[in-house]
C-alpha cells in the first residue's frame, strides 16, 4: 500500500484512502489466521500503530469526543496484541545478548532458561487465543474500523499536518529530557512511543517533498529500533527478576541480567546521543 500523501489528492482525502487501505489489510491478516503466529501478530500491530498515528496528527480536524472514544478502542486492541508479543520476543532478546557476548556466555547452561521462555510464549499464546479467536478479533477491529470510516476528514490540510507533526516533536523532546533526567526503561519506552509517531507521521508527507525528509526519516526508523532494544531488555531483565525459576539458580539469572544490564548501556548511549541530534533545535523545517 502507498503510506504517503499524493500531490494529487487533498490531505483529507488522502487521509482517508490510507486509513482504508490500513483497515483492509488489518481485515485481510485476521481473516487469513487471526493472530497464531509472531508474524500475524506483527502485522496486525504495525497497521494499528500506523492508524494511532494517523489518529494524532488529525486530532485538531475532529471532535473531541470522537477522537478520544477512537484513541480508547485502538489502544485497548494494541494493547492486548502487544502482550503476545512482548512474550515472544523474550526467547529472541536472550539469544541476541547471547551472540554479543560470545564466548563468555555458556549457552548449553542457559538452555534451560531458553525454553522456559519459549514456554511462557505458548502460554502467552494460547490464553491470547482463547480469549480472541478470528471472530472476535474481526469484531474488534470491525468496530475500529466503523468509526474510522465515519471520521470527517474535510477539515484536514497540509498546514494542520506539518502542526501535528511539530507537536509530536515537542513531545519528543519532553520524553527526551525526561530520559536524560531518569534513564529507566518507563521513559525511554515511552519516547519510543513518540518516535514511531513522528516516523510514521513523516512517511506520510514524505512524497509532497521528495527528498527533504529523507535523512530524518531514516534517523527516526533508527532511534525507534534502539529503543526498541532497549524496551525489549527490560522486558527481559523483568521477567526473569519476578520469575527466577526460569533460570534454575540465582547464578544464572544475575548472569543474564549482568549482560543484559551492559548492553543496555550501549543502546541506551546510543539511543540518547542519536536523538539529540534529531531534536536539536529545528530540522528540516518540522520542529519549529
């Protein structure tokens, strides 16, 4: 699908073809298996992030109370996608810290800790699956989808747009500080959050200025995979800290959080240095 604005069409409508397309393939990932694998719920999840940040940079062209009961239903169904995946990406988190760390770490000892964590997966899974088969999932999204259809889109514009953008910068900025001040994993997930936003948010104008979003773009997909990382080791860290039986001794699990814990510093040295170059004053004309 086209994920941008054509100079063609006026920024409602093109708004509102994209919300379209993103809704289709939503509906098209349910109906082809639901939610049984890591790459369905991973589709599932890009097309609502893309929709919420739609949803935000519109916010001025709609009503209050339309925009809220909307953020509400998209959030609550990510939210429940986002718990299947936080389990899964458990078992690829340990083995990333793992190949970093050769030789020093001894897998065949933490192999056991490897499956219990791809257990917890299944778990995860299957509870997920219970609650939300093919069809309720479709219900789910069918009624995010009614009123995304409903949106009155006509007062979007170009300028509304580049405003939106720029809030969503100021944010960036606000989580930014905040992360500088307390480096814990709730602020750095939650400029994370942020970023995607603003990544998503410039794809979507990128082609009514070729090239001159370019280079930002491409330092926003970056940033948000540090986070990302950064996000996915805390998950970790804290899984294993509440469930120590995972690793069968205490040894073990102080092992993998003493690893996880040094490469967290890395990404997160990176991840800050990286984003005060991108939110340094104005750039490329967006964060006025």
């Amino acid at each position: 699908m086209k994920f941008h604005l054509l100079k063609s069409e006026s920024a409602g409508n093109g708004i509102a073809r994209i919300n379209r397309e993103l809704c289709k393939r939503a509906r098209q990932t349910i109906e082809s298996g639901g939610a049984t694998t890591d790459s369905t719920v991973f589709e599932l999840r890009k097309s609502v992030k893309k929709l919420r940040a739609i949803l935000r940079i519109v916010r001025p062209a709609l009503e209050e109370k339309s925009f809220r009961k909307l953020d509400r239903l998209i959030r609550e169904f990510g939210r429940e996608l986002g718990r299947v995946r936080d389990s899964a990406v458990l078992v690829d988190t340990l083995d990333s810290l793992l190949a970093r760390f050769k030789p020093y770490p001894d897998e065949a000892a933490l192999q056991p800790a490897r499956n219990a964590l791809r257990c917890r997966y299944q778990v995860a899974l299957e509870d997920f699956l219970q609650r939300n088969d093919a069809l309720s999932l479709a219900s789910g999204f069918g009624a995010i989808e009614q009123q995304v259809r409903d949106l009155d889109l006509q007062a979007c514009s170009r300028p509304m747009l580049l405003a939106g953008i720029r809030k969503t910068y100021r944010r960036c900025r606000t989580w930014l500080r905040r992360l500088h001040a307390e480096p814990v994993s709730k602020n750095s997930h939650d400029l994370r959050r942020q970023v995607k936003y603003a990544w998503n948010q410039l794809r979507l104008i990128r082609k009514l200025e070729p090239g001159a979003f370019r280079t930002v773009i491409d330092d926003l997909d970056r940033l948000g995979r540090l986070l990302g990382e950064d996000s996915d080791i805390a998950v970790l860290v804290e899984t294993v800290q509440r469930h120590p039986e995972i690793c069968c001794s205490r040894v073990r699990t102080e092992f993998i959080i003493a690893l996880a814990e040094a490469r967290r510093i890395r990404v997160l040295t990176a991840s800050l240095h990286l984003a005060d170059r991108i939110f340094a004053g104005s750039q490329d004309g967006i964060g006025k």
